[in-house]
C-alpha cells in the first residue's frame, strides 16, 4: 500500500511538472531544500527563499520555515513554493498564492526520506539532472557500508554548549550512522549543556548514562566547550562538518567520507 501510494505521488509530481514552465519560478521555504534544487541544476530558478537561507543572500526573504511570508510569497509571483513538512500543513497553504502549486517535503527521518525527497523534488522542479539522485542513493549506502566502523556506540550531539540535542535513530542523522555500523546509543532528546564555560547537569549526566565510545558533534566551533564535560569523563569527541550533516541531502556523502577518514586514522594510532 505505501509503494502504491508512493507510485501516485510521484506520478502527480511528474504530471505538475509537464504543465509548469521549463524553469518554473521557485520559493524555497527552508535552507537544504535551497540547497537540494541547486544540486539538481535548478538554482537559477529559485526567486525567494526562507530568511534562514544562508545559500542566496541576494534573493528577497519570504519569512520562516515555520512562518511563510504569505505577502512576500505572492510578490514574487511563484509557480511552485516549496516547504519543509515540519512546517504546519495549514500555516503553509496558507501561504502559498492562487495559481502556485505548494509542496512540502521531508527528509530529517531517515535516509529513505532523504531520497525521496531528492527525488520527488527533481520531479517536481523538473531537473535536467535527475540522474543524480540515483547515484546519491549507490553513494551514501556504499560509502556507509565502508567507513570503517565496528558497531561503536555513538551518542550524536549538535554542540556541548548552550541547549544541545541527541539525535537518535528515528532522525535521519541517527539513521545514517546506524547504517554505517555504529551503535546509536540515545533518541532524540533535548539536553542542558555547557553555560559561561561550568559544565550543566543534564549533558554530563546524558554520557555517563549512555556511556558511549564516541561522542560526534556537529559543531566544530564548540570543541573547546565539549572538553570540558568530556575530557575529565575519558570519552572520545570526534567534531564533525555540521553543513554536511544538517541538511539531509547530497552533502551527507562528503560526511560519510570524512567519518571513513576519521575512522581509518584512528586504526593506525
């Protein structure tokens, strides 16, 4: 049943994207779906984009992820508005001006929905490079299946400072690092972290329960932050590349690379 409905969605997506424009005009609502139709050849269709978009500076903003720009959006006279599905489904529609077609998509939990979304997005913004979504799909599970890892528990952490985040395996980053053979050790959990440089309650008390061989970060910049509830603990800290991590897409297969290259290193110490 899931394959079939899944069958009529990407057929509906092809059908959209047959009618629209050779370069349909584009509102990207959140940072990797920016990032997603640049990689898929379209990023010179894209004319606004979310005011958390790092990717276009020089396009007009059309307000959050979570809080479309409905006034903004029209302004720019889009044929396709394209969101996040964490955004609330009626806030969205809300935002998107008669005569576009508006789109959420996922991708933050699993791999799985990472390709789907390349996938129905390539369809839906009609990418002369659709191609790479297949090779993406060989890509990350090859390089996942080679980094070297021997079923580590890993506690993954945005940052050790301020409020941190565990992601766990139904994120897609607790996901990606299942496949690659460790040991996702925590669900996803808002946790205290490091404050004025004193090491809070809540984080400390996170490793010492999950006790985790490594700890990946994903904000290189708080390393000094880390160290301080890790060091005294005797925990591994491996800090990764968050801007190939944090957005589900084809940068993930840079980040696996880096992992393997990591992982390999610390076999010959």
């Amino acid at each position: 049943m899931r394959f079939v409905s899944r069958m009529i969605a990407v057929w509906l997506l092809a059908m959209a994207a047959v009618q629209a424009a050779e370069c349909p005009r584009i509102v990207s609502q959140s940072p990797y779906l920016t990032m997603a139709i640049e990689w898929l050849g379209q990023g010179e269709c894209i004319v606004g984009v979310s005011r958390h978009d790092s990717f276009k500076p020089a396009l007009p903003r059309t307000g959050g992820v979570m809080d479309p720009d409905a006034k903004a959006i029209a302004a720019l006279k889009p044929d396709v508005v394209i969101g996040a599905d964490m955004a609330e489904a009626a806030v969205f529609a809300a935002a998107v001006p008669p005569g576009a077609r508006g789109v959420r998509m996922g991708g933050f939990g699993s791999m799985f929905e990472v390709e789907s979304m390349l996938e129905d997005l390539s369809l839906l913004i009609q990418s002369p490079e659709g191609g790479k979504v297949s090779s993406f799909r060989r890509g990350w599970f090859t390089r996942a299946k080679n980094t070297g890892a021997r079923g580590e528990r890993v506690l993954l952490l945005t940052a050790c400072a301020g409020t941190a985040y565990s992601y766990g395996r139904k994120h897609v980053l607790g996901d990606l690092f299942q496949a690659a053979g460790f040991d996702v050790v925590e669900d996803d959990v808002r946790v205290r972290a490091v404050r004025a440089g004193e090491a809070v309650a809540d984080l400390p008390e996170l490793i010492a329960r999950t006790r985790p061989d490594i700890v990946f970060t994903f904000n290189r910049a708080a390393d000094t932050e880390c160290q301080v509830v890790l060091e005294a603990k005797g925990f591994k800290l491996i800090a990764l590349d968050g801007d190939k991590f944090l957005n589900p897409g084809h940068r993930m297969i840079d980040g696996l690379d880096d992992v393997t290259r990591i992982m390999r290193a610390q076999r010959t110490q």
